[in-house]
C-alpha cells in the first residue's frame, strides 16, 4: 500500500431522477512513472494508480485506464446519470496491487 | 574535373531533389497506437472535441479535457513523450456524457492526439499542439 | 564583470515580443462563495518604493491555471489539508494529546491565525512563523517530535490552518518589539547577492509583469502559501521557496528557520498585507 494516499471525491447530495450531474475525483499519489533516475542514476522502477472506475448501484460510470503520463494526485472530472437514490462507489488500482476506495450517497427527491 | 554549367545544374537539381524528397514517414509510436486501438480501421478526422491550452503553463500538470458524443472509449496519446499513452476512457452505461477532463504530463513541445471509439464501430480523431515552456530561473 | 552579468540578466528578462505581459483583471471567487481580495493598495511602507498596487500571484499565471484554485474540488492542494486534518486529530507523543485535544477543531480555534504569522511571541521573546510556533507546541506540549521545518506534514498543517483565514486580509504587525527583525528582512529584500547578484526587489519589484524566459514573474507575495505547484505537484512553504529563489542567484542559501529566513518572511508577509490570505493556492 503505497504512503500517504488519499481520495477527495465531490458528488452532489441530492439530484432530481434522471439528471445529469458533475464529479470531481482526486486522489493523492506520486504516480512514480519509471522515467525518473535517482542520485545514481539507477531508474526509479514504475509504481503507478493504473486504473480508475464508477459505479452507480452496481452499473459502470466510466472506468479509465490510466498511463504513467496522468500527473501526480490523478484528477478526473466527468458526468453521471443518476436514474435513483443510491451510492457512487470509486476505485483506484495500484500498480502494487492495492485497491483505495471510497463512497458517496446521493439522493433522488 | 571541370563541369559544364548544364552538368552542375542538373548535379545540382539531382542533390536538392534527394534532399527534399520525403523521407518514407517513420511509422511512429503514436501510429502504431492508434492502429493497435483501431485495427487497421479508418480514423476521421473530426467529432472529437479536444481541449488543451495552446502553451501549457508547466508540463507536469497540463489540464485537458476530451469528448465525443457517442463515443464508447476514448484513447489519449502525447505524441512526443517517451512513451506515448495517456489514459483510455471507457464509458459506461451511467456515464451522464462521453467527456472526461484530467491533468497530464507532457515531455515537451508535442501533439495531443485524442483518438475515439464510436458506438457503431466507427473511429474518429483531433490532435493539438500543446506548447511546453520553461520557465523562470530554473527555481 | 559586473555589466556583462547585468547584460546577461537583462537578456534573460527581455524576451522577444513578451516585453510587457499585464497581469490580468479577473476577479477570484472560490467555491463561488470567498471573495479574494486579489489587487489593493500598497501599505504604507511601501510607500518609498514605486509600487502603489499590490497583487496576488494568481493575476501572473495563465487562465487554465487559475482555474484550478476558483473550486476547492479542482484545486489540489486541498487533498493535503484532508490530510493534514488527520494529523490535527492523531494523538502523538510522550503526552499521549492530538492538536485536537486542546485547539478542539480547526474551524473553531484557528481562524485569523495564518493572516497575522509571523509575529512576536513574548514567551520565546522572538519573531515566530508559523511552523515554529507549531513545533513549539508539539515539542513543549505533546512531547512530540518536531515536524522538518519544509516537510510534507508541515506543508499539510500550515495548509489546514490558512484555509480557516481564507478570504480575510494579511496583516502583520511590522511595528513593536517585531522592528527590529522586520528592517532586517527588509535589508535582506534589497541586498544582491550570488553569483547574478540579484536581490529579491530586482526580480519582484523592478520587473513583476514581465517574462523570465516562459515565466511571468509576480511581485513575490506570500499569502498563498503553502502553495500547490503544477511543477512538482505538492505543497510548497515558504522558506522551501525562498530556498529556491536564493539559489537560483546562483549564492549560498540561508536554511528553512533561519533568523534571516524568518525576517524575510515578515518583511515579506508584510508586503502583503490586505491581499487575502489564500492558501494553499495554485500557482505554476
């Protein structure tokens, strides 16, 4: 599990059915790309987030695959369509074999 | 040996045409992508929207955004990075739109090349420039 | 010797076509709630110098970039105060207490604080920044170590701490027993050093608004510090800063914590006062 690593999600609270509605997601992590050397010149092996989803009660959102060219603290804004109440779950993969997560609830008036 | 003014031009033409006949284009890394994603299938050019700021501010956190209505994936390339490939945004049936924005690396100087996946098979792609600057003292 | 340096200098400031780029006009509002006060009149002080407006280093950066702080979900920085929330309420050290256990929340006892740092301490009968007096309080109270004075967690605490003084003026004292520090840094401000011999004023008082190289130079405010940058995409403090700049004259730098650094940064903060504390801002 890589250090320090911490997901800041903005869903909207409340949605009306059917609507359309922005997320924010980001996650803290160096995204350490394997192009870098250190003081030795020895390369500095990749340790990357490599894939990204969302879903929404069980369907897929979006699900990304990410490369060692998403910056450090990979940010991802996109849409939801939110048919009814319920809970947007994300996940972020590691190169390492961790998986972060995180939730948000939502609520159809 | 002495040439005739007729045998130095035509020397002359025959060395500025080897110099100016294209090379056979190079397949780069970007292409050979774009045919691993595609399969060889046509790629339109168009009906991706693409934004990128014309001079990125600093190349390790350059903001972009992709779309294509009706678009299944999309693949991002940075065409001048030692390794090409961005991300490859799938969406899915929630996805509210077939858009994405994220914050990229980019080496240097290059072509973002966004390239689409459409619903009914079909491909499509943008590219921009995206100039990459250095700044201040180094500091 | 020394015209070649100044004609080298002056090469790298006067960038073909670039000459003059005014900073620009718009307004920040963050979260579409706190108005920054980003561009007001000079202080008093400054009134020996040339310069009758200040402003925040957000009008010199490009529109993309100045994107990212007007929403506090676009803004990167604001993941390291989630982070240095959890330290706030972790209990560390030989006296088993978290900042928590005698400030309560953030929100309830830190507002205002980042606006008036660094000022005089009476007790320690010196000028502390901010990151001294929170070490003092984890050294003396917690029984904690010391966070490194430009480290991480130190970053994710100042950032907790200014967010409570977002949109409220700077405002240090430069007068009272703090004087005699502040015409210290204030010296410090004007004197060239290193091997360009630049002082901070050449670069940020003489040339803010023009380009160094691809850079559009700012006047070299503080009141977005800890400041998250697109270059190495993390918190930044503001002697780590100072660090850089003093380096890039290409002279010996002075160490984070330092008496020099602390009265730099006063004179410095004060140069500031009534621009809106805005950290952790964005900046390239």
């Amino acid at each position: 599990m890589a250090q320090g690593v911490r997901p800041r999600v903005k869903v909207p609270r409340k949605a009306e059915a059917g609507e359309i509605i922005t997320i924010k997601t980001l996650i803290s992590h160096k995204m350490e790309s394997g192009q870098r050397k250190d003081s030795d010149g020895n390369v500095i092996p990749r340790s990357i987030i490599h894939r990204f989803t969302c879903d929404f009660n069980g369907q897929n959102v979006v699900d990304f695959k990410m490369e060692p060219a998403i910056s450090t603290n990979p940010y991802f804004e996109f849409e939801a369509t939110v048919p009814e109440s319920g809970e947007f779950k994300f996940t972020w993969h590691d190169d390492d074999g961790s998986v972060y997560e995180t939730a948000k609830k939502i609520e159809v008036a | 040996m002495e040439f005739t003014r007729r045998e130095t031009l035509a020397v002359g033409a025959a060395a500025a045409m080897v110099v100016t006949i294209p090379m056979p284009a190079m397949a780069s890394k970007a292409d050979a992508l774009i045919e691993e994603f595609t399969g060889g299938a046509d790629v339109a050019d168009g009906g991706v929207d693409l934004d990128a700021p014309e001079i990125a501010e600093n190349g390790n956190t350059v903001p972009i955004e992709v779309g294509a209505e009706g678009a299944e994936a999309i693949m991002v390339l940075a065409a001048g990075n030692p390794e090409p490939p961005v991300a490859t945004f799938r969406f899915g049936p929630l996805a509210g739109a077939h858009r994405a924005k994220t914050r990229i690396r980019l080496a240097g100087t290059q072509d973002v090349i966004a390239v689409a996946k459409m619903a009914d098979g079909s491909y499509a792609k943008a590219a921009k420039t995206v100039k990459v600057t250095i700044g201040g003292c180094g500091g | 010797m020394k015209i070649r340096t100044l004609t080298a200098v002056a090469a790298m400031l006067i960038a073909p076509g670039f000459a003059m780029s005014d900073p620009d006009d718009d307004t920040l509002v963050v979260n579409g709630e706190i108005e920054m006060v980003t561009k007001t009149e000079a202080p008093d002080h400054m009134s020996d110098t040339y310069v009758d407006t200040i402003m925040s280093g957000w009008h010199f950066r490009s529109d993309e970039t100045q994107s990212l702080q007007m929403d506090d979900f676009d803004n990167s920085g604001m993941v390291f105060v989630d982070i240095g929330r959890d330290q706030w309420n972790t209990a560390e050290g030989g006296e088993g207490k978290s900042c928590a256990s005698c400030h309560g929340t953030p929100e309830e006892s830190m507002e205002g604080v980042r606006a008036t740092y660094p000022k005089w301490d009476a007790e320690a009968e010196e000028v502390q920044t901010l990151a001294m007096q929170v070490n003092d309080c984890r050294e003396s109270r917690m029984e904690a170590e010391p966070y490194g004075y430009t480290s991480g967690e130190m970053a994710n605490i100042e950032a907790l701490i200014a967010v409570q003084s977002r949109g409220m003026p700077v405002n240090v004292a430069i007068d009272g027993p703090v004087s005699e520090t502040w015409e210290r840094g204030k010296e410090l401000y004007y004197t060239r050093t290193g091997q360009l011999e630049l002082s901070c004023a050449n670069c940020h008082e003489d040339n803010y608004g023009n380009m160094i190289r691809a850079d559009h130079l700012s006047q070299g405010q503080i009141n977005g510090f800890p400041v998250y940058r697109l270059k190495n995409a993390k918190l930044n403090t503001v002697h780590a800063r100072f660090k850089g700049c003093v380096r890039d004259t290409r002279a010996e730098t002075y160490k984070p914590g330092s008496p020099e650094f602390v009265a730099l940064e006063l004179y410095v903060a004060s140069r500031g006062n009534g621009l809106s504390v805005e950290g952790p801002s964005v900046r390239n």
